[in-house]
C-alpha cells in the first residue's frame, strides 16, 4: 500500500498536471509492454507496437521490468512539458551521485546488465545512447498515439477540475478511482510495496497517465519532488486499437457546418455531460449524443465516462477550430 500524508499547506499546493508526460509515458508503456494483463485496455496496442520496437529499444526492459522498482532519474523534472527534446536533455543532465544512488538502489533487488555500470559512472557516451534510445521508442510505438493520449488526459484533467469545483480538495483527491481512499490526512492507493510519502509542506502534483497500469506510481526517494502517477479511467468511446489520424479536414468540416454543433463544441471547451449540453441547447439528449459522435469522429471531442456520467471535452484540435472561428468572425 502506499500512503500519503498531507498537511494544511501541502492541501492548499495540490496541483494537476497540464498534459502528459513525455518521460512517464514512455517509461509507464515500456513496462506495460511486458505485462499480461490489461488485455483490454491495451492488448491491441501491444500486438501493433512489439513487431515496431528497434532492436536498441530493448535497453529500456532492464531499467523498467513490469514489476519491481525502477530509476527515479529516468523520469525527471523538467520545464518545458510540451517537448521531449527538453524532457530528455534534463534526463542526460543527471548528477552522477543521483546515477549512481538509483542504479545501485535497482541493482540491490536484481541483476542489472553491464552496460549500466557506464550509466552508473555518468558516462557521457551511454547518457547519450540512453537519451537517443528514448527517443526512438516514442517515435516508432508513442508518437503515432500522441494525439489520442493528449486528448484523453486532457479529459481527465476536466474530471479532476470538477470534482475540485463540486468538493475542492477533498472532492478531488477522493473522485481519483477505486484504487485509492481518501482518509483525510492521508491518501491510501494500492501499491506493490508498502511506502510512505511524507509530503511536509511540499504539495503534490498529480500527473494523470495513459500507459500507467494496474496501480499509481510514485517516486522512491521521497526527497524528490512529489509526484504522484495515476492511471486515466479507460472506460472511454474509444480503441487504442489503431494510431491516430488526421481526419479528412474537408469532410469533417462539412460535418460541422451549422450553429448547434459548434456550440456543442463550444460547450465542451471546458466538459460538459450529455444532460448539460442537451438543457443549454435546448435539444433532445440523442440529438446530443449524434452531435458528439461527429465531433469525436472528426477528432474534436472525446468522451470520459465516470460513474454512469458522460463527460463530453473538446481536444486540442477542437479548441483551434475553435480559436480559428473566434478570429474569423464565429462559427457558420
């Protein structure tokens, strides 16, 4: 079990994260990867991603086994969240003692190949063959998906900004899932291990995942930055079954001509359920229902479903069509 302790200060600095992870995602896949079970959620992506994997990229199954701890410096800090470029020049940029203390932390539960003792050492040369590694594995099994993960965190994102808004913090740390209990101060998630985060006035950022599965993950050296990694509901109108493609625009847009399907999208600009939509439009719920079908075939919309409620969240390619319409005088 993992628990965490909150106090007054770490209450007030509870923060979620804007978007995915370069770094997380990449490490939460690799290890999913390896795994069994999450059959539905991700057993056709496993058979389109194993035959794609480069042969370097099996470096990568040492350091993040399905089970087991995993170097904290493989998912650091950085600032620029919108590139990975910037997320793998931090990760390059490890002080050797942090290297050496998580490699040696690693290498105390099972048996590390010897290429590691060169990470270990902070050798420029496997920093960098660690960091083109990485790069390649998103490229060739995580980019074509990219849009598909974005969205569906972006929407996950809506559902921890409702349950702030409906119960402030309690609301949102008690509305995570099944896999965690809010016992105030203290936040229970199952966790293979039994750990403690002592979180003293720092706060606490929570960083929804798409690739992380069954449980949240954490950091193990508690003097890091808190972070906590949950797993986003799959539960969604979607199959993860295919990569992403860019719709016919011409198409899609010919779709969307007409005043109730881009308020609809305007609505969902912040989410917005089904019941919501229909009373501020006033249309039927499945005259709803077919507009956001178009929408999210069209790519613009995803749906999150919780607790028997749907909650309808424009992508980012829905908020610059838009941003585009706004400038351009509003929507036909």
């Amino acid at each position: 079990m993992l628990r965490v302790y909150f106090t007054s200060e770490d209450l007030a600095r509870v923060r979620v994260a804007t978007g995915p992870d370069y770094l997380w995602e990449i490490s939460n896949s690799v290890q999913t990867l390896q795994r069994a079970d999450g059959r539905r959620e991700f057993g056709e992506w496993r058979r389109w991603a194993r035959p794609r994997l480069p042969e370097s990229c099996r470096l990568l199954t040492p350091l993040l086994p399905p089970q087991g701890c995993s170097p904290d410096f493989l998912t650091p800090t950085y600032g620029d969240r919108e590139s990975l470029q910037a997320a793998v020049d931090t990760l390059v940029r490890t002080p050797r003692p942090r290297l050496r203390a998580d490699l040696t932390r690693v290498a105390a539960t099972r048996r590390l190949p010897g290429w590691t003792t060169a990470l270990a050492d902070g050798d420029g040369a496997a920093l960098q063959r660690l960091g083109q590694v990485l790069g390649a594995y998103h490229r060739q099994v995580m980019a074509p998906f990219w849009q598909r993960v974005r969205a569906h965190i972006d929407a996950d994102r809506v559902l921890r900004v409702h349950g702030l808004l409906d119960g402030a913090v309690d609301g949102l740390l008690a509305g995570l899932g099944p896999r965690f209990r809010w016992r105030p101060p203290v936040l229970e998630a199952d966790y293979p291990v039994e750990h403690d985060l002592w979180l003293n006035g720092r706060g606490l950022l929570l960083q929804p995942s798409f690739f992380c599965w069954p449980t949240p993950v954490t950091l193990t050296d508690g003097a890091l930055p808190p972070v906590l990694v949950y797993p986003i509901d799959h539960e969604r109108d979607w199959s993860c079954a295919q990569p992403s493609r860019r719709p016919d625009t011409d198409a899609a847009l010919g779709q969307l001509i007409g005043h109730t399907r881009a308020a609809v999208l305007s609505a969902a600009r912040t989410g917005a359920s089904t019941v919501e939509l229909a009373r501020l439009l006033g249309v039927t719920h499945p005259a709803v229902s077919q507009h956001v079908k178009v929408l999210r075939t069209a790519g613009l919309v995803t749906t999150a479903r919780r607790a028997g409620r749907s909650l309808h969240v424009a992508t980012a390619e829905g908020r610059a069509l838009l941003r585009s319409g706004e400038c351009g005088g509003g929507a036909a």
